[in-house]
C-alpha cells in the first residue's frame, strides 16, 4: 500500500517561520461559528483580509453585524450552533451567498467555558444533582453537527474520487491548551477539547478522498469573553503571558494557504514560545514511538483506508 492510498503521511511538525503565501485564499468562502466576537472575529478578520468570502455564525447578532457592516464579503448569519437546523440553514446560506456556490473552509469554533458541574462537589448533606452539560452540547456536539455538515458539502462538491480537479476544502477545529494539558477541576472542558483531536484523528486519513483536509488550532489563554476580566486578570497576575487574536488569524491563514497540512495542531502560543505566536508541537503522531506507530497499524487493519471513504 503506497503512502498515498493511506491518506495521511506524517512529515513532522509545520515549519510556523515559513513566509505564508495565501495568494490561494482569495475568492474562496468560509464559515466561522462563533464569529462574531473573540478569537472567531479573529478568524474572521484574518480571512477577510485576505479576500475570502466569510460567513460569520453566531448567537450574538448585534456583534455579528456590526462586523458584517465593517468588513466587504462577510455575512453575519444568526445560528445557535446546538440546534441542527440552525447550522443546515447556515450551510444553506454559506452556500447561496458563495459566488461559486461553494464552501471552501469551515472554522468550527463556537465554544463555551463555565463552572464545571461535573467536578464540583453537592455537599454532604445533598444528593448530588444531575450536572449541567451545557459545555458538552456546545464544545462537542455543535463542533460534530459542524463538521457533519462540513464533510457533506466538501463530499457533495468534490466526489469520492481523489482527482486533481478537486479543490481544496478545509475543517478546522478548535482546541486549546486543554486538549493536551491537564487543567484541574474542569473535566468537561477538557474533554470537550480533546474531543476535538479525537474528530481530526478520526478524520483526517480519509480527508483526501474528498479533497480535503482537517487540523486543529489550540489556543493558549486569549483575552476575550471567555472568561470573566476577574480571572483573566488573575491569569496575567501569576506570570503568564497570553497569547494573541492576531496570531490566531495567522495560524488559520498558514493552515488554509498550506494544502500539504493535514492532521496537524498548531498551538497559539505567548510570544515567548515562538516569536509567531504559533507552533506545531508536534504531538499528533507520537514521533520516534515505535511501538505507538506498530499499534496504529494494527488499529487499522480491520478497515484499512485504501478500502474507500465509506465501508
Ligand atoms: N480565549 C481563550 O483563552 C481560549 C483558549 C483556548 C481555546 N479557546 C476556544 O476558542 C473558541 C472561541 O472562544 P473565545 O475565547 O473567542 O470566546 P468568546 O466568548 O469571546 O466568543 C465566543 C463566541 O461564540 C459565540 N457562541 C457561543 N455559543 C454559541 C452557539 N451555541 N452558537 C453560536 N455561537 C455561539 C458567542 O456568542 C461568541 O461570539 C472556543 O471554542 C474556546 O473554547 C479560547
């Protein structure tokens, strides 16, 4: 089986200090959820800057278009991100607004933080109370709708059949330093952050039937709504320097201009672990474990990915 028929062949981690060549951008069209404010106005800033057609999905409408009123070829589209039809409506719209009828790239980045109700404590004298999942249905289930959706338009657009007339389509999905750290006392978010890894690992030796191609950015602590201003002053109380919007927007231009990378994390990063602000490190392929790498092959035996998209 040549490397090709596997779909996927780690060349070790993205060289970040390349110069980005985006000219590729222009005129193609993305959907960010979560747009409208934060790291996805990042995004979508980045994007726009760049000449793509930017669908900015959000809750928050008055944000959303103010933004679209701001930047030329954006388009605030309301969805809530949790209810499905919301988000086939707003892949509907992507599409009709899409000079080419297309859509190109999808940011999957809605994404909440709250007290994590799985791990606090009721109390001795209660009866523990069924947890609130909130963060579950947003982080993971809006990002899998999301991706559904994604797959299904860059499928519907490109065929089944690796061709050279396929053109390039993207997912990215977003992490955080939550989906390879351990962060105490927040199990939910942490999980729905690795569960963004999972999505991508589970996605990306396939991609290629379609044309296409899936990473994740995880971003370091941002200054945004996330969080309260209360603990993101903590945050910068206790020496930790905080990584930017900006480079964000950078790090999704170097994925979307770079048609070689698959299956990669880029870590927004504070400026003192990559004059960048982003990095790969690396950490999707267990580089030099042999052992891991023997046992990935045995994963795949029963379904080997030569076999087709679907089987
Ligand atoms: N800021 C950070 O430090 C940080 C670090 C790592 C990862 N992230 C991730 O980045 C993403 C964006 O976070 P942010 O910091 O910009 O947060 P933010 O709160 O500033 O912005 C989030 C945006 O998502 C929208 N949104 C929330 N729920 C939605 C839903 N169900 N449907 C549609 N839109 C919805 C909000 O209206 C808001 O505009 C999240 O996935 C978050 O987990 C953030």
């Amino acid at each position: 089986m040549s490397s090709s028929a596997q779909g996927y062949t780690h060349f070790g981690p993205v060289d970040c200090t390349l110069p980005l060549n985006t000219k590729n951008l222009k005129g193609k069209t993305a959907i960010v959820t979560g747009g409208a404010n934060g790291l996805g106005e990042g995004y979508v800033r980045a994007l726009a800057a760049e000449g793509v057609n930017v669908c900015i999905a959000d809750l928050n409408e008055d944000k959303g278009k103010q933004l679209e009123e701001e930047l030329k070829g954006t388009k605030f589209i309301r969805c809530d991100t949790t209810v499905w039809e919301n988000q086939t409506r707003l892949f509907r719209e992507a599409a009709s607004f899409s000079p080419t009828g297309k859509i190109h790239y999808v940011v999957a980045n809605a994404g909440i933080h709250r007290p994590d109700e799985v791990f606090l404590y009721s109390g001795d004298d209660q009866e523990p109370h069924k947890p609130d999942l909130s963060v579950i249905d947003i982080n993971i289930q809006g990002s899998l709708f999301t991706a559904k959706l994604a797959s299904h338009y860059f499928i519907k657009q490109n065929g089944q059949t690796p061709s050279p007339e396929q053109e390039d389509t993207c997912l990215v999905l977003i992490g955080s330093g939550a989906a390879f750290l351990d962060c105490p006392r927040q199990p939910q978010y942490s999980a729905s952050k690795w569960a963004m890894r999972g999505i991508m690992h589970a996605l990306r030796r396939t991609a290629f039937y379609y044309g296409s191609r899936v990473n994740v950015i995880s971003p370091w602590y941002v200054k945004t709504s996330i969080l309260s201003d209360e603990a993101f002053k903590h945050v910068a109380s206790v020496g930790v320097q905080f990584a930017t919007v900006e480079d964000a927007g950078q790090s999704l231009l170097r994925i979307l201009s770079d048609t070689k990378i698959n299956g990669h994390s880029l870590f927004v990063s504070g400026k003192k672990w990559s004059a960048q602000g982003y990095l790969d490190l690396d950490l999707d392929d267990y580089a030099g474990n042999a052992l891991v790498q023997e046992i990935q092959t045995d994963q795949v035996k029963s379904a080997p990915v030569f076999l087709g998209l679907f089987v």
